[in-house]
C-alpha cells in the first residue's frame, strides 16, 4: 500500500526560513565577509610570499650548488685534485707541471655552469704556491704572495661554506666566500680552495621579484642577518626580537613563519624559506597589507548586533532538527556498514529527502548481505569443484601395464614379489576410489608412495632406487594433498631416469622457517635445461601414462596454492644432464 501522506521536504524549510531571515542573513553576510575577507588576504599573501621565495631560493640553491662542485672538484678525488697533490709535494715543481694544473683548474672552471659568478678562484698550499682563476683581470688587482694573505678567512686551517658577505680586498666586489681544505694521501690537509663569489649569485634572482612596499627582503648567511636592496646586500643594523607566529602555519615543511619585533614597536610577520645549509632567505610582511578598511563595516555591524543574538539561537536549533542531526545519523550509519555492521535500522526512514537517503542505504545494507553470501557460496563451490577436478584424472593404462608386469613376473621368476606388488596396487586403487579427503597426514602419503614406488621397482627391477630422510618426525602429523608426492616420482621416473636408463631418487622432509615444511625430491637424471625449467609450471606436460595422467607437476603446484595459498607451492632446480630437484613448500598443519 503506498502512502499519500504529503512530505514535508527541506528545501521548502529552508526557503521558508531565508525569507522571514533575509535581513538577518545580510548582516550577518556582512560581519562574516570581513572576517573572512582579513583572513584569506592573510592567507594568501603569505602563501603567495612563500611560493615565490621558495621559487627563487630554488634557482639560487643550483648556482650555489654548481659553486660549490667547482670548489669541491679541486678539494676531492679528481684529475685536477691528483695534480695538485703532485704539485704541491713536489720541493722542486716542474713548470709544466704548473701548466697542466693550471689549465685543468681552468678546464674544470669553464665547465661549471655558474662560473659567472665566481669572482675569484684560489688554490693554494698555504706557503708559497698558488693558482688563480680570475673573471675580471682588468678591474683587480694582481695577486702575488704579499698579498694573498690579505684574504679574509684564508688560512691553513680554515673552512667557511657561503656564511657572510665580505669586501674583496683586490677588487671593489662585494663577494661570499666558500673555503674548503685540499686533502693528499692519507686525508692529510695539503692546501685550500678559496672561492669568491659574487652577491650577485643572489641579488640577480631578485631583480624581477615583486616587493610591496611595506616589505623588506633578509637574507641570512651563517650567524649573519642582511637585507637585500637592489643589487647590494647590506648588513642590519637595526635589532630586532624574533617569536615564533602561531596565527597561521605555512604550507610547505621547510617554509617557517616568525614575528619580528623592532625596538620602534613595530611588527613583521617574517616568512622564511632556506636556500641551503646556512643560507635562509626572508621576507618581511607588515600588518598593514592585511587588514581592510574597518570603518566601512563599523555602522552595519552595530545595526545588526541585537537581531542576531536575537535570532541565531533559533534558527540553529531548528536547522540542526531538521538537518544536522538526521546526517549525523547517517553518517554513523555509513560508517557502521563500512565496519561490517549490515544490521537494517528503520530509525533513519524519515519522512523527507533524508528518510529516502536512510530507506536507500537499509537497501544497500540487505544487498551487501546477499551478495557476499552468494559470493562465498559461488566461491567455495568453484574450489571444491576444481579441487575434484584436477584430483579425478586417472590414467587405467598404467593398470595394464601393472597387470602385465605381473603376469610375466609370475611366467618367469615364480617369486613372491607378486604378493607385495598386488598389496601395493590394491592399497593404491583403495585409497584413489574410496578416500575423498583432500588433505591426509604426510605419514599417510608417504606410505601410498613406499607402495607405488615398489609397483615401479618391480617394473624396472634394480634400475631404480629410492631413499627417504626425515629430520623430524612430528612433521608426519602434517597434512598435505593427497596424491602430491606421487607424481613428482613418477616424473623424476619416466623423463629423468628412464631416459638414463638407471638412477637414485632421494627424498627429504624437514621443517622450513617457524612453521612451515620443506619436501625435497631429487634425482640424478638427465635433468631440464634450464631455458625449460620456467616453462614447465606453466603448461601442460604430456601424458606419461602412468598411474596420474595429466596430473603433473602444473596440477601438484595448482592444488598446493588453492588449498594452502600463493605463497606456497612447487619449485624447481635442474642442471643438464646432472640433476632435477624438486621442492615443496607447505605449512604445518594438523587440521584443515
């Protein structure tokens, strides 16, 4: 019976409510948008400062980098390093030594691709040998050994990496200096790297970068605060206290906000992002480029205060009846048949929008059941019947053969064997025709293989032999699927040792890891190339009319992962004409 009740829905509430409300919800429009006008204008800002520093600091970082290779080229295991170490040890240096040093420094100098701003490049003993790469010959002046020493930071013991801005004393350049010590035989320091680099390895970066007037640029180089004016990087001389800034997080990891307080009063929200190790590059924000125009809000907000305080507490309650709640409910709902809780709860079908929401997922809720019942059901029938499939392949020509062998047994030799090989036989054909277990215990299996491996004794007399080793015999409790071992003999027989024309099959049984149980089956046949061996899982293998046809080694590994999982089953190990080795991988397993 369908009902004619009339739905109340929540789209004519919700026009009922903005239109009585359509002036409370302009003024209130009006408060919020001040709000969030303040805060997103803070927001983006920041995030916009913070990509372009981070975009600069990026193309400052690689000449940095490229600066420092060339540096490290002379410091490390180089040509030009192996030179310098002849050089310098040498007490009386060939001058083409020199030349060849010279010219490889060169060589290395014109293959970095920052070379542009090395103002000078130094390489010394820190005694009386040095070699010099200069990119302005003309406007400096020449260095000899009075005054090389004249070199902020050079020293036989020093090592300084872009930590300060200095004065080069031989030219009017503004340079950073990066030394790094030359290490010979041994790690024995034998000299130093002294590289000068231009300021404007960073000032050039910032040339097109966007700076809004109330801001400044702070570079930090080691324990040393800067500001960047153009193309000069002065140092600051105003004191300032740093805090950390908790109104807003930056969005990158490395990118760190801070508020900077001058001794005048003022304030700067600082964001930061490092460039390298040691170099941090800044820019300063003031509050002033946050905040809009506050009195034009000032009149509407005060209009308006009394009918929202009025007003708002009604309006919540009803819209968290109607709306808020009932999601809530669903919510929890989703989230309970997302655990596993398909349970129908007729409490979520209400009568509106949200009830039909609620009556759709008690449906999903009863077809999730039913699907996953038919599933398992679908899925469990398809095993078993695989499992019986590749289980029921029985070859009745190995039973002639065994008939037949016992007959000329009986015709030739008069001997007992015929009893022990009759025993076997029906012990086997027993267990194929009235055993439908699909597991057994190994004791088990172990016992059908000592009876069809006598069958294949008598049938290729002593040509064959057989051997069988156990480390531990409570892994005879273990169950394994019938039928498994078989096979894998029947295949060292036929392709292994037939061929041959005699052979040994050893078989061995031991535990694998903490619960698991490796078998082992060998021969000394003629064994698989190994081009083949990848094949063999993979396809079918011919009949070899035996007891098993079809049930080869692809329909032992089959059964061992369907029943155990992928990670268990067959493998194989062979070398031409030496050995094929066969090992299975099953867990220990007392019950199916």
């Amino acid at each position: 019976m369908v009902s004619t009740k009339r739905k109340a829905t929540i789209k004519s509430r919700i026009i009922l409510i903005m239109t009585v409300f359509a002036l409370l919800i302009a003024s209130l429009l009006s408060f919020f948008s001040y709000e969030l006008i303040s805060y997103f204008q803070r927001k983006t800002t920041i995030q916009a400062t913070e990509f372009n520093l981070q975009l600069v600091s990026h193309i400052i970082e690689q000449d940095l980098m490229n600066l420092s290779v060339l540096a490290m080229t002379c410091s490390t295991n180089s040509s030009t390093n192996r030179m310098l170490n002849e050089y310098f040890k040498s007490d009386q240096p060939n001058p083409m030594e020199a030349i060849h040093v010279f010219s490889s420094l060169q060589e290395d100098f014109r293959m970095n691709r920052s070379n542009g701003y090395v103002r000078r490049l130094i390489v010394t003993d820190n005694k009386d040998k040095f070699f010099q790469v200069d990119n302005s010959v003309s406007t400096s002046i020449p260095l000899n050994i009075h005054n090389i020493n004249n070199l902020p930071g050079l020293s036989s013991d020093s090592t300084e990496e872009w930590e300060r801005v200095i004065q080069d004393p031989l030219s009017i350049t503004k340079t950073i200096p990066f030394v790094m010590p030359i290490y010979g035989d041994n790690a024995n320091r034998i000299g130093t790297v002294y590289l000068l680099a231009n300021t404007s390895v960073i000032t050039d970066k910032l040339k097109g970068y966007g700076l809004p007037a109330e801001s400044k640029l702070l570079l930090t180089l080691g324990e040393h605060k800067y500001e960047i004016q153009g193309d000069q990087i002065l140092s600051l001389s105003t004191d300032y206290k740093v805090t950390p800034y908790e109104q807003e997080a930056a969005s990158g990891s490395v990118t760190s906000l801070s508020l900077l307080e001058m001794k005048e009063g003022e304030e700067f929200i600082s964001v930061s992002y490092p460039v390298r190790k040691g170099v941090t590059l800044s820019q300063t924000l003031s509050d002033k480029q946050f905040a809009p125009q506050f009195n034009l809000w000032l009149l509407l907000m005060l209009g308006v205060c009394l009918l929202v305080i009025a007003s708002s507490g009604v309006i919540t309650i009803y819209l968290t009846k109607t709306i808020s709640l009932p999601v809530e409910k669903l919510k929890k709902r989703i989230d309970k048949i997302a655990q596993g809780n398909f349970l129908i709860d007729r409490n979520m079908e209400w009568n509106s929008e949200l009830g039909d929401v609620g009556r759709g997922i008690n449906r999903l809720s009863q077809d999730i059941v039913a699907l996953m019942e038919t599933r398992v059901a679908d899925e469990k029938q398809r095993q078993e019947l695989e499992y019986r499939m590749l289980q029921s392949q029985i070859n009745p020509h190995f039973l002639y053969n065994t008939l037949n062998s016992i007959k000329w047994m009986a015709t030739i030799q008069n001997a007992t064997g015929i009893a022990e090989m009759t025993t076997s036989l029906s012990r086997l054909l027993r267990s194929i025709a009235k055993d439908m277990r699909k597991l057994v215990p190994l004791q088990e299996e172990l016992g059908l293989l000592e009876d069809y491996f006598l069958i294949q004794k008598y049938r290729y007399g002593s040509n064959i032999t057989m051997e069988t080793i156990l480390h531990d015999e409570q892994l005879l409790t273990g169950l394994i699927p019938r039928f498994t071992l078989q096979p894998l003999v029947e295949n060292a027989i036929f392709h292994g040792i037939e061929p041959k024309g005699s052979g040994h099959i050893m078989l061995s049984v031991e535990r694998s890891g903490f619960n698991d149980i490796l078998i082992t089956l060998e021969d000394n046949g003629v064994g698989i190339g190994e081009e083949q061996v990848s094949d063999i899982l993979a396809r079918r293998e011919p009949s070899s009319k035996g007891l098993l046809e079809g049930m080869g080694l692809r329909n032992v590994n089959e059964r061992l992962q369907l029943t155990f999982g992928e990670q268990y089953g067959l493998s194989i190990e062979s070398e031409k004409g030496q050995y094929t080795k066969m090992l299975i991988l099953l867990p220990y397993r007392k019950t199916e």
